[in-house]
C-alpha cells in the first residue's frame, strides 16, 4: 500500500486510495471535504480521486509496494485477474462448444467443422491468458471461419486490435475495435481501448490537433490518471513543436507535474515523461522507438 503527503494537514500516513489530487496538490479525502463541502464548490478545479496500483480494484488486497496487473484502468491481484479472464472469455461460449463436442462424439464425420472450432477455441483461450492476442486471435478466427459463428468474429476483431496495440499499429486497431464496439460486454473496455487506439493513430499520421482533442476527451472521461496526463501532456509538447505557442507548452508542463506526482518508480511512465519533456525543449518531435534508439540511457536537459 502506498502512502501520500497531505499538502493541507500535514499528514505523511494517508493511504493513496483515501488521498485527492486538486490542480496538481495532494489532499486526504477529510481535507478535501472540508475544502468543498459539495461538488458544486469544486466544480473549477481539476479533481482526480487518486487509485493505488498496490490495492486490488475489486477485492482489496494490499500487495505491499508491488504494483498489480492493470485492466484498463483498474489494479487487479491475480484471483481477480483471472475472474476477469473467465468473463473476457464467455461461460456461454464454452457451453456452446462443449453442446457441439458432444454433438460431435455422435456424428463426428459430419461435424468435422466443429470439432477444430473446438480446439482453436481452447488454444485461443490458452494464448490469451499468456498475452499472446496474435496467436489468439488466428484461432479464434479460424474457429469462427469453421462454424460462421459471429460471435467468434467479434472476438477475433478483439484480441486482433490488443494484438496491434501490442505491435504499436494502433491505426490497425482502430478499424478493429470500431467493429467490437456495443458488441462486447462493459468489461471489455473498448470504447476506452478504441480511444487510446485513436491517439496513437493520430500521432502517427502527425494530426496532432486530433491527437490533442482526443486526449483531451480521455481526460475528462476518465479522469487525470498518469497515462491520461501523460497523453495530454505529449499532445500539447507536439502543437508546441509545430506551432511555436507557448500556451501549449504551458499545458503540457502542468500535465507533466499532474503526471509525475502520480507515478512512484515505473520506468515506462517515467521515460514517456522524459520523451515529451526533450520534445517541449528541442521542439524536435521522434516516434518513442526513435527517441529509445538515440537515447538509451534516457535524453538529460545539458542547457
């Protein structure tokens, strides 16, 4: 469990869960509730209710100073991970195949089809409790090739679009997850993944004014967790970049300190945080794989 500094009472023992980030200051829960009786009276702040990344979302297990496994934007211990896994991969749908297995054993000549929908269905849910979503994803396409199943398409778009996410093809993605959208169950997270597909997309096609709305719109969806920050802030570093306005940068260096104030010691975080801050001083905008190969060790303000 993480513990945060209260700017307003002083207190160092305030459990990050019970702590409130307001404009950049951190407050325990009691401060801010004496500070703003009603969420009218915060209304013209930016207010994040804080998430420790060592406190199961769902059960409330305290895994030390070790970060959980995020989904989504929810911490998660290991028996909540998997009870997870077992809604991302429908009871339904195993029923469904273990009906035409049985079927199977009577007429298995005809229903050849079914059978290795059947086992690609199995080895696609084996893939993905090990993050593999490319190899998933062939599978569950070929099950669903098998059997014209669409259910089994949906899912195929799915862990296709985690897959090109993973391979940092998020305009790939995009397409994917457009097609799962309002198809899947909440758990899925697709509008959030579509969204963060989008992001990347225009980063990539150098729309940075659509990168910045939409990270904008993240932001004041989801409110200011470190990877919203950090999008924010890289979007406004890139309009800077190109456009020489110093309101952007002014933007960008405050979501930075939103964002360092948040994260602790993960070095992905950080060097994102360090990729925009050589993009907000050289104006020099580099794809992450080409800022990681010229900087290795991470880029250091010499001026």
């Amino acid at each position: 469990m993480h513990h945060v500094y209260c700017a307003t009472c002083k207190s160092d023992s305030i459990h990050q869960n019970d702590s409130v980030l307001v404009d950049g200051e951190v407050m325990c829960v009691g401060c801010f509730e004496q500070r703003f009786p009603t969420r009218e009276d915060a209304r013209n702040f930016n207010v994040e209710f804080r998430v420790d990344d060592t406190i199961c979302a769902t059960c409330g297990h305290d895994n030390g100073q070790d970060a959980l496994r995020m989904l989504g934007r929810k911490p998660l211990c290991e028996p909540c991970h998997l009870a997870v896994q077992e809604r991302v991969n429908p009871k339904w749908l195993k029923l469904f195949f273990a009906g035409l297995l049985a079927c199977i054993l009577f007429t298995l000549g005809a229903n050849w089809p079914y059978f290795i929908a059947y086992n690609e269905f199995n080895k696609g849910v084996d893939f993905v409790n090990t993050d593999d979503f490319e190899s998933a994803a062939k599978s569950f396409e070929t099950a669903a090739i098998s059997t014209n199943n669409g259910d089994l398409r949906v899912l195929t778009s799915y862990y296709r679009g985690l897959s090109y996410m993973q391979r940092g093809n998020p305009a790939f993605a995009v397409a994917e997850f457009e097609f799962c959208q309002d198809k899947l169950p909440k758990d899925y997270d697709v509008d959030a993944l579509l969204l963060d597909a989008q992001i990347g997309a225009s980063f990539d096609e150098e729309q940075y004014d659509r990168m910045l709305e939409l990270s904008v719109k993240n932001y004041e969806m989801n409110g200011a967790s470190i990877r919203a920050c950090s999008q924010v802030a890289s979007a406004h570093a890139c309009m800077y970049a190109i456009t020489g306005d110093a309101s952007h940068k002014q933007q960008s260096v405050r979501h930075l300190e939103i964002a360092r104030a948040l994260i602790d010691d993960d070095e992905l975080y950080h060097s994102m945080l360090n990729h925009v801050e050589y993009r907000l001083s050289t104006r020099e905008i580099l794809t992450r794989e080409a800022f990681t190969k010229r900087f290795p060790n991470g880029w250091a303000n010499t001026q």
